[in-house]
C-alpha cells in the first residue's frame, strides 16, 4: 500500500511538473499599429532563426507553445518594421507596438482621415496591398472592392480604365475619392476616371472605403461613401522589388520600385515605375499605359518634415462606348458574341480603326509639411497641383451618324465598321468631308491647399481645424483629327458663332464645335472635436464651403466670360462609438448635407452656351446609421443600417442621345431614399484558413415625381413648340418623370459573397471568391419614364481563384500569383439600358469571360 502511495505521489509530481513546463513555454500578446494602436489580424510571429511561430488573430492576440531554448521572438507585420523581442521564459508580452516601415505615414493618415475601427463610428473596409497583388489580376483597380458591402462594379464598354463603381446606390460623382488625403473627383461633374490613375495598383499602402458619411476631413463631404487611398510614402529601409507579369488577350506588365531608405542626411527616396499594354479582351480595345511614383522626404528635425510625391499615369485605349450597347438577341447573332464592338473596323487600307479612343495624362504634384508645434499640437499642411491634358474622339459632320457605333450602316459582311466606305464617299464629295473624327480635348490646371491643425485640448477632448481651398480652370476644345478620306472640313456649327468664318475650309487640329474655359473656385473650412474616455469616442464636425463657377467662351462668344455664380454649402455630423466589452461595440452617425450643384448642373449646355441654369440649387442630404462589431481572434463581424434622403437631386440629359440639336432636360426637385443593411464576417476556423462573407440587401427608389424643364441647345428656355422664352417663364417646356416608387437603377441592390483562402503550406496560398448580384435595375432615361421600373436583370454570380507562392531565389524573396477571373466562364449581364420592363428593347453589356494573368516579383 505504501509502495503504491509512493508511485502515485511520484507521478503526480510529474504530472505538476510536467504542467508547470508547459506553462513555462507559452508565451502570448497582442500585436497593434503603434500609431493608432488598432489591432493588427495576420501579424507574424516567429522564434528567430526558426519556422515556428504563429500569427495573430483579429483582434491582434496570439498565444503559442515555445519549442525548447527558444530565446528570441520576431514580429512582423507587411508595412510595419520587424520587432526583436527578447524571451524570458514563459511570459505576457501584453501589447506590442510596430512602428511604420515609411516615413512619414502617421502624419498622412491624420490628413487623411483613417479609421479606425472600434473607435471611429463609421462604416469601413480596409484592403491591404497584399489582397491587392493577391486578387487584382487584369481586373480594373475599383473591381478589389466588388466584395464590399453595398458595393457594384462593372467594366462598363471594357475598354482600359473605363470601369464605373457604385456605393449604396450612389455613382461615382457622389463618392469621394481621395489620394492620401488631397481629393481627385472630378471638379466640374464629380466623377473620376480610372484610366487616369491605372497606377495607383503599384503603389497603395492601405485602400479604405468609408461608407456613407465617412469620417473625411474636407469641406465638402461624401453622399455615397468614399474611397481612401494611402499611397506608399517613402521606405525607411533601403531594397526594392521588380515585376513582370502575362495575362490573357496579350496582356503584359513590367514595373520597378526603388528605395534608399531613410539616410543619414534625412533624406529618403523612393521611386516606382510600370508599364503596362495589351489588346483588350473586347475587340478594338487595345491600350498602353505607363505610370510613375516619386517620393522625396526629409526629416529635418524633431519638429518639421518635408514630403514630395508625384505620380501619374499617361495612357492611351480604344474604347467601346456606353452608347454601343446592344439588345440580348443583338449579341446573340453578332459572330463575335459579346466581344464585339460596333466602333470596330478596318479602314480603306485593311487596317484596324476604331473611333472611340481615349487619351490622358492627369499628373499630381504635392508638397506635404508636417509640423510639430509641441507635444498637443500639430500642423499638415498640402499644397497640390495637377497640370493635365487629353481628350476622347468623337465624331462630327453633317453624315456623322455614319461613325456611330449605333449606326447599322457601312457595315462589311462580317458586322465589323467598314470605315472604307466613308473614307471613298468623303474623298468624292466635293463639299468636303461630311462625317470626321474629332477630338474633345478636356485640359485643365488645378491647384489646391489643404492645412489641418490638431490640437489636444486635454487626455480627453481632441479638436481639429482645417482649411480646404482648390482653384480648377478647364480648357474644353475640339479638335479635327482624322478627316476621313476629305480634304477639307466645313463646320456646320460655325452659322451659330459670332467671331468665325462659317465658310473655312478646316483641316487636321483645327478647332470646331466648341472651345471654352470652365472655371471652379471653392474656399471652405471644417471643424472636428472629438471626445474619448475609456470605452467611449465620439465627435462632432461642422464644415463650410463657397463655390463659385465661371464660364469663358471662345467658340460662339468672343471670350465673353460669364457671371458668376456662387453656391454656399455645408455639412454638420457627428456620432459615437461604445465598446460593450472587449469583444463587442456599437456605434452611431447621423448628418445633414448641404451640397453645391456641380458646374455641369450650372452651365447644362456647357458646349455652347454661357446661359446658366438659373433652377439650380443645392442638394440636400440627410443620413443616419447604426452599427454593430464583434471582433475576436477567431470571429470578425460587422452589421450596419442606413437611411439617406437625397433631396433636390439634379439629373440632367439629352432629349435624344443621337440628336443633340433638339436639347436637354434638367430635373428639378427629385427626391430619393436610399436605406439598406450591410453584413461582413471574417473568420480564422482553423490554422490557415480564412472564411470572409458579405451580405448587402438595399432599397434604392426615388421618392415621388418630378418635373423636368426643356432647353435647347444653347441652354436658352423654349416652350413647346420649340421657342425660346425668358428665364423663369411659365410657358418653357415641362416634362413630368414619373419616377415616384420607381427603384434606382445602375446598381445591383442584393449582393453577397463569400471567399475562402487556405495555405496549403506555409508559402502556398490558395484562394477563391464567389461574388452573387440581383434586383439590378437597368439604367433609365428620365424624360421617358412611365412610373414603372425598368427591367430588372436576371440574377448572377461569379467565381474567381488566385494562388501565391513565396520562394526564395538566392539572398532574395520572389513571389508568384496566378488569377483566373469568372472561373467557370459564366454567361452574365453585368449593365443594362431602358425604360421599360420589356426586356427584348433594353440595351445591355455582358460581362467578361473567363480571363486570366500570372506574375512574378523579386523583392531585394
């Protein structure tokens, strides 16, 4: 009995002490940005000079086993500089701060409004670079957030950049997009092109949407959302990458990035630069694009730092134009499906031609300062410019119709344009040519200022001021480029100026049709404080602008300027957010918007016309939201729910896209409610697997009827039979949309997804993405709705998958991607058309096919 006491005694101290190593060898904490201490999900934590180790959860914590002698540990995160942590047996790191691997990033996150969640009380993603390389692909750069709640991306025509994205509803133009901080819309309609900035994909360091009011610190707030982009700054640490990838339709990308690091002198510099072309997936589509980035900083002392950047991306593409949309059974007969473009054809050559082109070079220069007065005060201060040119083609003359993709004619016996035909016929006619290309030059000069002051008024209260100034003048002109065969062109519109001979014979790079300035002036303020104590932040922002538009005309005017016209706007916000517990919080916003009209809502007939649009008004915006979060190292999850009133929304349009002599329409006094409720969740079930899913049910309608009045085309008011009447006067012309309970078209209102990503080994990683539409409404045209909703296009998902591979290729580390789009090569109609529900008269795009790319990058 003794003899068996003692071996049980015996082995339960071995059992103690067998516990008290194992406790002696786990060690754990948490991992968090060192700027803005918000947790770090996929932090790397391994034993130096080993492979064991671990990453963080999403909530940043880590727990591990220690292998025996472990004595070391290193952090790291992508973006952040390694952390060395010496062991001391079994232990509680707590929270482990990493610093920025860029200078200067903290002082650009300030300008630039990052969230952050569990504090910040607003909608938000953020994508990494690292999905970016991941799930990019040949897609367009808006197409990596098609998994966003709320979110609609299409390529539209599926020419090079010329993708459109939607938010809540919301188009671009209402959506603020803004590069580390300085905006980038569109100063005289709102909109942006993507082609403009193909390089931003090089170069982002962290891409943030903020849905819904967002947390951005500018005069004039979003509607829809907005569209964060933090560009690389400058690399702390001396290396560089090159890359080469291959894609399908004879897609091919170079690009190099080099940097010194942060040097003795101060100085860092970092440069990045790519090319890219291919000959489009849809024929005629072909494009080449080049881009650049340069950073210069440096730190000239404790208090004040200096940061150059310039980037751009100078391009050239075919096109296939919205107005090139066809009807179902259309596509089905066309011997090239839903690859053809009808602006595609051949010349009296043989040569390949195609009039919808597009060409551009929108370069951005900004000097940032960034100043620490003393320990509760700072200064960033941008100033930025952006000297641009290019333009699209277009066609012209009095047989014009004949280039229009629309047009059925001079069609060769395969469908293609037969621009032979119109090169003879132009090339007999001795009146000239009567149907040209042309090209819409759109220059324009920019200039800006945007200074925020950040003070803390104590350990709780936070107050932000800032000013926000921008001066845009557009040179809008038309140029012959192509005369078709003819050796003179005579401008038909000419009968209508006043300073020109209506009889010249025009050739190559004279000006037609139209030639003007576009002058944008907006000065405005904004006001933040925020309060923050334990588990509590909140704020509130008050901002103010004036804009004032301007038009000069020097095609029917004799550079007569006009008046001008000054717009006051304004916003107020504010909200909260409540962390329940370590694991859940709920927040709150609410504002109320007051919007200036764009200067394309001013000046409707901006081509010819100095005549303003006196109906124009501001709009109004009213929203509120709720949200909920739940974080923990397993489970991230995020439920939100919105409601927007969009009052006075302005729409205008032609009276007859192929006809504009007949005019346009300007809507007044159209209301809209959008509300709707987003859910996303993360979640880590087991080592190496990530399971993301998003769910989006919207209501998107406009709210009652509306009135649309009647111009011509020169923006004067005429009655209905066409005759002009004064400014104001009862009898104009009125059109009644009847839009009332009619949904929103142009964006699917259901979306969901769902992505899986596995490492199959710890440098092969797997991953696929299901992305599901429904109720997308076909987009409308106001001046024929008939109070009921357009057709609605038939349900539809697609699957893509991605694979990277991390190897080492002698002192360096290479990584190898493969994306494969549409995946199971689904048939889809991704835009669509018409005012009625009748599907055989809506016009619509499919969608691409199945579309590949592979890449390499050696990063030393």
């Amino acid at each position: 009995m003794k003899n068996a006491m003692r071996s049980i005694l015996t082995m339960a101290a071995i059992m103690m002490l067998s516990i008290a190593a194992i406790a002696q060898t786990t060690v754990k904490g948490v991992v968090v940005d060192g700027s803005t201490n918000e947790s770090l999900p996929g932090a790397s934590i391994v034993v130096a000079g080993t492979t064991s180790g671990t990453v963080s959860g999403f909530d940043g914590s880590f727990a591990f086993e220690l292998p025996k002698g472990a004595t070391k540990l290193v952090v790291s995160f992508v973006g952040f500089l390694d952390k060395e942590i010496t062991l001391k047996g079994a232990q509680d790191l707590g929270t482990i701060k990493l610093e920025s691997d860029a200078v200067g990033l903290k002082e650009v996150s300030v300008m630039a409004s990052v969230a952050i969640q569990r504090k910040t009380p607003v909608a938000v993603s953020t994508i990494s670079p690292e999905i970016i390389q991941e799930k990019l692909g040949t897609q367009e750069f808006p197409e990596i957030l098609k998994s966003t709640p709320g979110v609609y991306v299409t390529k539209q025509g599926g020419g090079f950049g010329d993708s459109r994205i939607n938010m809540r509803g919301f188009e671009s133009s209402n959506i603020a997009v803004m590069i580390n901080g300085i905006p980038v819309n569109d100063m005289e309609w709102g909109g942006i092109y993507w082609s403009n900035w193909a390089g931003l994909s090089d170069v982002t360091r962290t891409m943030q949407t903020q849905r819904g009011l967002g947390a951005g610190k500018i005069s004039s707030p979003s509607v829809g959302g907005s569209i964060n982009i933090l560009t690389k700054t400058t690399d702390m640490e001396k290396g560089g990458s090159v890359f080469s990838g291959v894609g399908n339709s004879g897609y091919q990308k170079k690009s190099v990035t080099l940097s010194t690091g942060l040097m003795d002198n101060g100085y860092a510099i970092t440069f990045s630069g790519s090319k890219t072309a291919g000959d489009g997936y849809i024929l005629g589509t072909g494009f080449e694009g080049y881009s650049y980035f340069l950073n210069v900083s440096k730190r000239i002392n404790d208090k004040h730092q200096l940061s150059f950047t310039a980037f751009g991306a100078p391009q050239w593409h075919d096109q296939r134009s919205t107005y090139d949309a066809r009807t179902i059974a259309e596509w089905r007969d066309y011997r090239d499906g839903y690859k053809f473009n009808a602006t595609y054809g051949f010349d009296s050559n043989g040569q390949e031609m195609n009039t919808s082109h597009n060409f551009y070079h929108k370069p951005q220069v900004s000097l940032n300062h960034y100043w620490t007065i003393n320990e509760t005060t700072s200064l960033s201060t941008a100033l930025y410019g952006s000297i641009s040119s290019g333009g699209g083609w277009t066609a012209k003359g009095n047989e014009s119709s004949r280039l229009y993709g629309s047009n059925d004619e001079d069609r060769t016996i395969d469908g293609y344009r037969d621009y032979g035909a119109i090169q003879r016929d132009n090339a007999a006619n001795i009146n000239g040519s009567q149907a040209i290309i042309a090209s819409s030059n759109n220059d324009h000069q920019w200039y800006g200022l945007l200074s925020t002051l950040t003070k803390d008024l104590s350990d709780k209260l936070n107050l932000t001021f800032g000013v926000d100034g921008r001066y845009y003048i557009g040179f809008h002109n038309r140029t012959i480029v192509n005369l078709m065969g003819g050796q003179f062109f005579i401008d038909p519109e000419r009968e209508k100026s006043k300073v020109l001979d209506n009889n010249e014979k025009l050739k190559e790079d004279d000006v037609i049709s139209r030639d003007y300035d576009g002058i944008t002036k907006s000065l405005g303020f904004f006001s933040q404080l925020e309060y923050t104590t334990g588990n509590l932040s909140s704020f509130i922002a008050i901002a103010g602008t004036n804009t004032n538009y301007k038009r000069k005309g020097h095609f029917y005017y004799n550079d007569v300027m006009s008046s001008g016209y000054n717009f006051l706007g304004g916003s107020v916000k504010g909200g909260a957010n409540y962390n329940l517990d370590e694991y859940q919080n709920v927040f709150v916003n609410l504002g109320v918007i007051s919007r200036a009209p764009f200067f394309s809502d001013v000046f409707t007939a901006k081509d010819v016309s100095n005549i303003a649009n006196e109906d124009a008004v501001n709009q109004e915006i009213y929203s509120l939201e709720l949200g909920y979060g739940f974080k923990t190292s397993i489970v991230s999850a995020n439920l939100n729910v919105y409601h927007t009133e969009w009052k006075n929304k302005p729409i205008t349009g032609a009276i007859d896209k192929q006809n504009p002599d007949l005019g346009s329409y300007n809507v007044t006094g159209a209301n809209a409610i959008h509300e709707g409720i987003e859910l996303d969740v993360k979640a880590k079930p087991a080592k190496g697997l990530t399971i993301t899913g998003m769910f989006s049910l919207g209501s998107w309608k406009w709210q009652d009827d509306a009135e649309a009045l009647v111009y011509d085309k020169t923006g004067q008011p005429v009655d209905s039979k066409g005759k002009a009447v004064p400014v104001g006067s009862p009898e104009q012309m009125k059109i009644v949309a009847n839009i009332g309970d009619v949904h929103v078209g142009d964006a699917a209102q259901t979306t969901a997804a769902l992505g899986v990503d596995y490492y199959l080994t710890k440098d092969l990683k797997v991953g696929a993405d299901y992305n599901y539409y429904a109720r997308l409404f076909a987009k409308p045209d106001f001046n024929n709705i008939n109070g009921s909703d357009s057709w609605e296009v038939p349900d539809y998902g697609v699957v893509d998958a991605n694979l990277k591979y991390t190897f080492k290729v002698g002192p360096f580390t290479a990584i190898a991607t493969a994306k494969v789009m549409n995946l199971l090569n689904q048939t889809y109609i991704a835009d669509a058309y018409g005012n009625n529900d009748d599907w055989e008269n809506v016009t619509v795009f499919y969608g691409f096919g199945r579309t590949w790319s592979a890449g390499l990058q050696v990063k030393f």
